[in-house]
C-alpha cells in the first residue's frame, strides 16, 4: 500500500497473511519518510506475528528503526503471560506481563473482524498489545456499511469500518475479496492498496509535512517570556475529559477552565525517608523496560553527577543540568529509552525526559513521565517533561533545563508509557488563554 498525506506519498507498507496448519503467520513491513521539527527522517517498523486460529495472538517479533536507533522486541503468549524479550543499544530487557484476556496484534485486526462477519451494524471488541507501549489496549470495531471507492482507477464496493483505538478513529475500507483497500487516520495520513511495483517503484517518497506543527495548537495570546509566569488559565475544549489527567498537582481542572500555578521550591524537605514513602512513590522508583535505572552505566553516572550528602533538591537541580547540558536536541524518530540516549546523547524531548527519569530513580529519586502541550513561538506543541518526588511532586522539563517547569507546561497524562498515549487528544482539542499572564 501506499502511504499518503494529503495526497503526497511519504512511504509504503506490504501485509502478508498465510494459514497454516495451527493458525495464521502475519507480517506486517511499513516505511516512511517524516518531518519532524523541520528534520527529515526515514523510519521502518516490521511486525511478524504467530495467530491462534481464531486470529488471537501466539507470539511476535517487533523492529523499529532510524538512523542509529533500533528497537527489537520478541513475544510469546503462555496461558494468561506475555513473557516479552526487549532490545536496545546496549540494553537487553524480559518482563512478564499479566493478560486480562486473549489479545490480538493491530495488524491482524482486519482478520479476525472478517472472520467474524463484515455486516453491516455488526460490532466487535478486540485486546490488542501494542509493543510501542507494552500495554494492552481496547479496540471497538464497528462495521459502517457498504462504499463505492475508486482504487487503482477502477470503482470498488467496499465495506466500510471504524476502529477507535486510545481514544482516536481509524477507517478502513474493505473489498469484497477481504483485502484492505484504504485507510485513513490521524493527521491527514492515509493508506491506499496498490500493486507492488507502484509501491516500490512508482511515486517517489517525499518528507511528510512537519508533524509536530501539523499536530499543533495555534495560541490565542503571544507569550514573550514563560519562564517568568507563575500562574495560566486556559480554556480546554474539544476532547473527552475522562480520557485525561488534567486535575491534581499543581493543576486545578473545573467546568473547562484549567489553572496551572507554578511550584514554590524554598520550603522544600531537606531530606526524606524512603521507607515511609507511599505505594505510588516506590512504584516510581522502580526500573522498567524503557527507564533502566538498575544498569550499571546510569547507577555509575548517576553516582558521578551527585554526591550522597545533596539535598534532594540538589540532587535533582544537578541531573537536570547535567541532561540539559549532555544531551543534543535533535528530533529522532524512536521508541526512547534511558540507554540508547545515554549512548548516542541525542534526543528531543521524550529522550531527556527517560534519561531523567532512570538517574533520578537510580538517584533516590522517585520520578515520572508527563506528556502534554507546551508553548513556543505562538503556538502549542506535543511535549514530554518528568515529575519529581522531593518530598512532594515537582515538574522539571531537562530539555529546556527548567524546575520548576514553565505553567505553559499542561499535563494531559502522567505515569507509565501506556498512560502517556496522546492519540485520544490529536486534532481535537482546542485553547484558549483566558487570563491576564501574570508574572
């Protein structure tokens, strides 16, 4: 298939599906070439996966690649655990994740709904593990109703399907063959079947528009200074509030009007004890498959940059610092994770953040990952910072090298990859500054 935005061909994907004496094989292969932040990067991700046959998952194998940044993951479904194998510069992961029910892979969703009849009006519900996340997610699918579509210039009946996935909605049009014909999603990106010649031969691939402007709100007030704010009101419209995080912390979130006030960090404790911290705290403190605070290169840097006897405050000032000063800030197009930033010392802003995240935790310092929207130059963009437990929560945002962070900082989301999904709130939401910026 080729894949287009707006008409422009930026890559390609090839499904190939076969049965096999106990089930299903699926590979899924898919390149593109995007802009991100005005840089032009070409990704490829490979999906290969061992159905059940009734199409749910047995075992897969997961690649995504750019320039220096690879990530591989292997899995396979035992009763009710995914024992997941994970890969990164230098990093070599396994965990067990405990399934709610029997899941199924994105790829080979269109499979299973047109095994279980295409009608119109039909409905169907699918758990499907998402390997960028390493999360189990919801898929609806519900089937429109018949479509006339023109397909490699000739008019097709088509069956035409809806899947809300994380809070967004993705179409597909399926021909009366069974194969995927079209789709359409999120930012102007869509997918149209092809032969393969013209799919790896025809149009040439050009960048995709910059995501991160196509993907950003324009702001009703300029703002000359953020750094100097201490408190923002902004109207939010458009999005399901109950797929948000936006009341708590320093946030307050009533009737569509958000209030950020920025944190005071002079009466902070000087020190904390660890053994009476909460169960949220200690979760916080604990590595993970893409936060590998246990690894002998973050535990010895993190020794390096701050001393046992600092002040948590202290301790938290230097490893923003020293992320703030260490690592380049250039959009790569990744899964991240604390290692493969240490190594290549790149990154945009989902890079600083883990590689915070892993030397505070193998600091002492319980942290999480926040995603949300940021101010710069006129509008708001996608943005990644960290929260820090010194005795209460704080923000801190390394690429910008600031603590507290900035209020234009609004959180959508905080905690776990899975949480940090920003799918539900792309091309719908809508602000609107309503307060005299204070300073």
């Amino acid at each position: 298939m080729n894949i287009l935005q707006n008409g422009r061909k930026i890559g390609s994907s090839h499904t190939t599906f076969f049965k096999r004496k106990k089930g299903y094989l699926l590979k899924e292969t898919l390149y593109m070439r995007l802009n991100t932040m005005g840089l032009v990067q070409d990704i490829s991700l490979t999906t290969s996966g061992r159905l059940n046959p009734d199409f749910t998952l047995a075992s897969f194998d997961f690649e995504i690649s750019s320039g220096r940044f690879r990530f591989a993951a292997q899995g396979a479904v035992s009763g009710d655990i995914l024992s997941v194998k994970t890969h990164s510069l230098g990093s070599t992961r396994k965990t067990d994740i405990k399934l709610k029910e029997r899941i199924y892979v994105a790829a080979g969703i269109v499979e299973a709904v047109r095994g279980a009849g295409l009608e119109p009006g039909g409905e169907f519900t699918f758990q499907v593990f998402d390997p960028v996340t390493m999360g189990q997610e919801t898929v609806n699918v519900r089937v429109l109703g018949k479509e006339e579509i023109l397909n490699m210039g000739i008019k097709k009946t088509a069956k035409k399907v809806a899947m809300m996935f994380k809070g967004a909605t993705q179409l597909a049009w399926i021909g009366e063959n069974g194969e995927v014909l079209r789709e359409k999603g999120l930012l102007g990106i869509s997918l149209e079947k092809t032969t393969r010649e013209d799919a790896l031969f025809g149009l040439p691939v050009e960048s995709s528009q910059d995501l991160t402007k196509v993907a950003s709100i324009p702001s009703n007030v300029l703002i000359d200074d953020a750094g100097q704010l201490t408190r923002l009101e902004v109207e939010i419209d458009g999005i399901k509030y109950d797929h948000v995080n936006l009341d708590g912390g320093r946030q307050t979130f009533k009737d569509n009007l958000l209030s950020i006030h920025k944190e005071v960090l002079s009466d902070l404790p000087t020190l904390f004890d660890v053994q009476k911290m909460g169960d949220i705290e200690r979760k916080f403190l604990k590595p993970t498959l893409f936060i590998q605070s246990d690894h002998p290169k973050i535990r010895n840097l993190a020794k390096k940059i701050v001393s046992t006897n600092d002040e948590p405050l202290e301790k938290a000032k230097k490893l923003v610092s020293w992320v703030h000063k260490n690592i380049e800030k250039r959009p790569v197009l990744s899964l991240p994770d604390a290692i493969t930033t240490l190594e290549n010392g790149v990154g945009d802003c989902n890079e600083h953040a883990v590689l915070l995240a892993a030397l505070a935790r193998a600091s002492g310092i319980p942290v999480m990952v926040e995603a949300g929207l940021v101010y710069l130059n006129g509008r708001f963009y996608y943005h990644a910072w960290n929260l820090l437990y010194l005795g209460r929560w704080i923000t801190a945002d390394s690429l910008f090298g600031q603590m507290p962070a900035d209020v234009t900082h609004i959180r959508f989301s905080s905690g776990t990859r899975q949480q940090l999904d920003m799918m539900n709130i792309i091309g719908k939401i809508k602000l609107k500054i309503r307060n005299d910026l204070a300073f």
